[in-house]
C-alpha cells in the first residue's frame, strides 16, 4: 500500500508542467503618446486649486488622514504615531506643509512607506491635504 502511495505522489509530481494548452499572445505595447483611460480625469481632478475648502472637506480629510496617516504621522501630523512609539522610525511631520506637497507625497510616499495613490481618490488627497495644511505647526 506504501508504494502505491509513492508511486501516485511520484505521477503527480511528474505531471507538474505538462498544460500544452494555447497560451494568449503577450499585450501590445501601448502606442506612442498614448494615455490610460481616466488618466486625463484623474490628472485634472488632482491640478490645483482642488475642490473648495469647507468644514465637509476637512471632516473628511480628518477622517481619512485617522485611517490612512495617523499610525506613522500621528493624529496631528506630528510624526508622533503609533507605529513610532513601538520603534517604527518617525517619519516627517506633515501639519502645516503645502497641499502639493502633501498630494505628491500621498500618492508616491515618499519617506518609503507605501504609496497610497490607488487607495485614495484625488477627492480624498484633496481632503487630507487641506486638513494637513489647517493643522497647526
């Protein structure tokens, strides 16, 4: 019974490898000049002066920037989170520092964090930037 049982593992290993199926071609390269679709819309909705500054629009930037910033940045964008104080290395303070700055580095994180820009909606950036900038220093 135990070299049945190898037998069929040793098949089945043997298998491994064997899909002779029609595989697609590769994606064409994208034409020269070409844009992504939405590309446009999302480059327009990110260019400044950016949606009008309300107290929705910082609400939501306070609320967004709790769930996506504060760990490393802490609540007030002081370098401070949570993160930080179990021996993550602080990272910039963001209060007060202009929305382009802010937006860039949403989108890129710069500091070597993980990028956020296909987590948060160029509405979204717009929000914690202008929250950021009301913050004070």
């Amino acid at each position: 019974m135990r070299a049945k049982a190898v037998l069929l593992a040793l098949g089945l290993l043997g298998c491994d490898g064997w899909d002779e199926s029609p595989k697609p071609p590769p994606p064409a390269p994208a034409p020269p000049g070409s844009v992504a679709r939405g590309a446009a819309a999302r480059q327009a909705a990110l260019a400044p002066p950016g949606p009008a500054v309300d107290a929705a629009l910082l609400a939501r930037g306070a609320d967004r920037h709790a769930i996506f910033c504060a760990p490393c940045h802490g609540p007030r964008g002081q370098g401070d989170g949570v993160v930080v104080a179990r021996g993550f290395p602080a990272p910039p303070a963001t209060a007060g520092v202009p929305p382009e700055f802010s937006l860039r580095a949403i989108a890129t994180n710069q500091g070597g964090a993980h990028p956020f820009e296909d987590r948060l909606s160029p509405y979204d950036r717009w929000a914690i930037a202008r929250f950021l900038e009301a913050v004070p220093r």
